[in-house]
C-alpha cells in the first residue's frame, strides 16, 4: 500500500504514536515517536521493538493492529495539525534485512515492528 505523501510530512516531526493489539487478556497500547518510523520500498512501517513483549505475546494471538500518529507541525483537513489511523497486520522481525536497517538506526531494538498496512485514513 502507498504510503500519503502527508503521512510522511507526520513522519519528519516529533509526536507521539500509539500502536494497539489484542491479546487472551484483551486490547493493550503501546507509544513510540514518530521519529522512529521508517518506510520500506513497498509501504511497510518498521518501529523498533526495545521492550514491547505484551504487543509481541498479543501479536501472536491476533496479528491484527491500530496505529495512531500524528503532528501539530503538518496541516490538516481543517487547520494546523494532522493525524491518520493505520490499520493492517504487524509482525516482530528479530532478524533481516528490515531487523538491519531498523538497528542501524537504533542500536537499542531487539526486534523490528513491521506493520503491513491493509487501510490509512486521515483524521485530522
């Protein structure tokens, strides 16, 4: 899926990222930066993992995913600020080339976060 030029806009400004799974125990969310987003060529998110266990363990029961992120910095539909919600699958990559690539940048992750993107919706 192509990634909205606007997205990326997001994507080079600090904000806050919210990522929530479903697991046995019910829904659970974790937050990254947006700063630590990188795209691949065919339109995958890669977040590096340091902790994130309980998102991994939900991972494995549902590898559905909800991700918010958004930026103050970016215009949106009615003003300053925009914001999108990604839906789609993720998986942990503990090795790769996107494992690599995601290292490379962030010497921390034990794992990188792929989330394959099934639909992206403006919000803001």
């Amino acid at each position: 899926m192509e990634i909205p030029e606007k997205l990326q806009q997001i994507m080079k400004h600090e904000g806050v990222v919210a990522i929530a799974t479903h697991g046995q125990d019910g829904p659970h969310l974790v937050n990254t930066w947006n700063s630590y987003l990188q795209l691949t060529g065919d339109g995958c998110l890669l977040i590096p993992a340091g902790g994130m266990h309980h998102t991994e363990t939900n991972l494995a029961f549902s590898n559905r995913v909800l991700l918010t992120l958004g930026s103050r910095e970016v215009q949106g539909q009615h003003g300053p600020g925009a914001g999108f919600l990604v839906e789609g699958t993720a998986e942990f990559l503990p090795s790769g080339p996107d494992f690599a690539a995601i290292k490379a940048a962030r010497p921390w992750a034990r794992a990188a976060l792929a989330i394959h993107p099934d639909s992206i919706t403006q919000t803001l």
